[in-house]
C-alpha cells in the first residue's frame, strides 16, 4: 500500500519534475538570459510592451515557460534588464563615432548617434526611460529598486558626453552644466521626434538639425 501511495505521488508530480528538469537544462545555457532579452527586444519592437511577458519571450526562444525564471523573478526585473541592455547598446553605438574626432566634434556625433539609436528603436527607448526615470513623492522608493546593472548602463552614454566636455572645460560644476544642458537637448529632441511633436526638415541629416538646433552643441 504505501509502495503504491509513493508511486501515485510520483505521477501525480511527473509534469513538474519533467517541466524543472527541462528548465534546469535551459539554466546551464551559457547564452540563456541573453537570448531572452534578444527575444524580448523582438517582441517588444513588433508588439509592443503590451505583449511582454515572461512567457511569451519564454516561447519565443523556444524554452519551457518557467526557464526565464532562473533569471528574472517578475516582469519588472526582466523590464530593468531590458532596458540595462538598451543603454549598453546606446552606449556602444555612440563609441563607433570614431578616435579620429576633436572633443567637439565627438560631442555632436555622441549626440546625432543617441537620437540615431533613440528614433531605431522607439518602443525600447521608451521602456529604457520608464525604468530609471520616476516623478512624485515615490520617486526614492522606486529607485531603490533598480538593480546595478541598470544603475550602471544608463550612466554610460551621459558619463561618455560629460567626459568629452572634461577635455575642453576645467572647471567640474561649468563642464557638468554643459553636459547636461547638451544631454536635455538630445534627449528631449529624440523624445519629441518620436512623439511627433517635432519634425527633421526635409532634406537634412539628424547631425545637421542637432548642430543647428542650438549653440550648445558644436559645429
């Protein structure tokens, strides 16, 4: 009897010892939470943020429905690694501007290759900026929620910019004013344009607006 009491809890439980047996083979996947994020950035660019879910991307790379938890406990941190993941690859997009530019001219092509990669990936921009920007009185609360990478990543691309006007301004507070002044220009421009609410005159490049638009940036 209690052979056979064993052997009933066993099948009972078969579907969630096969299921965890198949997500702990997907955890040893070297390149998992990668392919997941890649999925999730697809789903996110032809769907929209509606349509992400753990288990969607879970079925987009082709993995059982509870492998992306080995990575990601909730929607939220799978959003934070998202977006940690777009400001890297902002990043890096704004470092192919070439060694061969004055600080000036890197300036504005660190600014022309962040609107660039912004009006590319417009859905993934905008969840990039739902992560590590907060308003009102839960402002703190929420940012002590963002895990370190995401901290990280999106300090890159304005730690790029500030860096380029360390090299022509020696004054700290000046060289932080300008940076920032700089980046709430490529900012909001990139925000506007996707938005429609701002428009690239016919005929001329993101680089030739964004040197024009203001005396801020360099020609």
């Amino acid at each position: 009897m209690a052979v056979y009491i064993l052997l009933k809890i066993r099948l009972l439980n078969l579907p969630t010892y096969l299921e965890k047996s198949l997500t702990q083979s997907n955890y040893h996947h070297g390149d998992l939470k990668a392919a997941l994020i890649a999925a999730a950035e697809k789903i996110l660019k032809e769907k929209g943020i509606e349509a992400l879910s753990l288990r969607t991307i879970a079925a987009e790379v082709g993995v059982s429905h509870m492998a992306p938890y080995a990575h990601f406990k909730n929607k939220s941190e799978l959003f934070q690694s998202i977006a940690a993941a777009g400001y890297n690859a902002m990043a890096d997009r704004m470092k192919e501007v070439g060694e061969d530019l004055s600080p000036p001219q890197r300036i504005l092509a660190y600014g022309t290759a962040y609107i660039e990669f912004a009006l590319a990936n417009a859905p993934l921009y905008r969840l990039m900026l739902s992560q590590t920007q907060f308003t009102g009185p839960e402002k703190a609360e929420k940012a002590a929620h963002l895990s370190n990478e995401v901290k990280e990543s999106s300090k890159r691309p304005f730690d790029m910019l500030e860096a380029e006007f360390g090299k022509f301004i020696d004054d700290n507070s000046m060289r932080r004013i300008r940076a920032q002044g700089a980046w709430s220009l490529v900012h909001g421009m990139a925000a506007l344009i996707i938005d429609g609410h701002l428009a690239v005159p016919k005929g001329m490049t993101i680089k030739s607006f964004l040197a024009n638009a203001s005396m801020q940036m360099p020609h």
